[in-house]
C-alpha cells in the first residue's frame, strides 16, 4: 500500500468515526427529549395524588363554629358555603375565569371572587382608617382588611378578606385558587357581624375539581 492509498484509507475511516460519533449523539439527544418530555406531560396529564391535599402541613387548627341564633347556612354551589344572619339574599354572578356572586343583609353588601386572579385587595390601604388584621377561615390564613371610603356613593365603611391559598388545583399542579370578598357595611360595628361570616366559611372537598 503506497502513501497515497495509506492516506485515504485514513481519511476513509476518520469519517466514519465522525459520522459513528453524530450518530450516537443524536440517539442520545432524542433519549433525553423523550425522557423529559413523557415526565413533562405525565406530570400534566396525570398529577401525582400528593398534590390534590397539601394543606396537611399548612393548615391551621380547625376552629369551631360559633353561630349566632338564627343564622342559616347557605351553599354557593361553587365550592364554599357559609351561615348569614336571617334576611340575607345570595345570587351568583356571571364569571369568566373564577366564581362570581353577591351577599346582601340588611347592614352589608358583599361580592365574592374565588379564583385564580382574585384581587387581593391591597388598594385599600390608600384610604383613610386603614387596617388589617389575619384570620383563620377553615384552617386557611386570611387577611381581613378595614378602612374607610374616600369616594363612596354608598356606605363608605369597607371590609375586605383574602385568602391566598384557598384551594389547590388538582389538575393545574402547582397552582392555588384565592378567595376573596369584599364590601361596605351600614357602620363600623357592622363589620363584626361581616368578620362571624367570614369565619363560618366551609370550602368544599370536591373543589379542587371545580374552581375554575
């Protein structure tokens, strides 16, 4: 074999070492590929059971209902319930991406978001007499905001409560569902009788499925 075969041959079998060499990389890059992405939609697809009830670790201790007399309990039908005083009318709004739906007594007006993208209400420290305060609703931590209406064209004495965690999502892991109310009462001690409502709510255990 002369020099000039012997280089060839060389050549010959270099490429095919590098041709060997792609090759194995690309099976091993769709591997990878494959591996991510039955895990990525598995995970979409079908949510480990962990994640369905995670507040076993988060959840505050369940406190008892005190329910003045005479107040009836009254079921959204879109995952809570909740006892109002006697009088108090329900109705559920049209919504789009949450739940939607408006409590009205004879001291107070309230609406409801429960949700995704539900407001968390934190306009309301730019208005005079601002507080907040947290409260435990369902062994869920919430936050009860106060203040007092610069504009209002009705009663001017507002009272807010959010609840960031509210739900988790079965089906979206990862993701929570918030809850939060808000409203005005005909006076400051209207608010007690707002805070007893909100203490008294119950989310159903169906709702992971539900909330929208």
């Amino acid at each position: 074999m002369n020099d000039e075969e012997t280089a060839t041959l060389m050549v010959y079998t270099g490429g095919m070492s590098r041709s060997s060499a792609l090759i194995i990389a690309a099976v091993l890059t769709l591997l990878i590929v494959g591996v991510f992405a039955y895990w990525g939609l598995g995970g979409l697809i079908h949510p480990p059971a962990v994640v369905q009830e995670p507040l076993s670790t988060m959840r505050q201790p369940l406190a008892a209902i005190e329910v003045p007399p005479g107040w009836t309990q009254i079921d959204t039908k879109q995952g809570f319930s909740f006892f109002a005083p006697p009088g108090t009318r329900f109705r559920q709004l049209p919504g789009t991406d949450s739940f939607l739906g408006e409590i009205t007594g004879q001291t107070f007006v309230l609406q409801y978001d429960f949700g995704f993208y539900s407001n968390d209400l934190s306009e309301a420290k730019n208005n005079p007499d601002y507080s907040e305060e947290t409260m435990s609703v369902d062994g869920r931590s919430g936050l009860v905001r106060m203040a007092t209406l610069s504009e209002a064209e009705g009663w001017p004495y507002f009272i807010g409560l959010y609840i960031q965690q509210a739900v988790f999502h079965s089906e979206y892991p990862g993701r929570w569902a918030a809850l939060e109310i808000h409203g005005t009462v005909a006076g400051p001690q209207d608010r007690a009788t707002v805070e007893q409502i909100f203490q008294s709510i119950r989310f159903d255990k169906s709702v992971a499925k539900n909330t929208k």
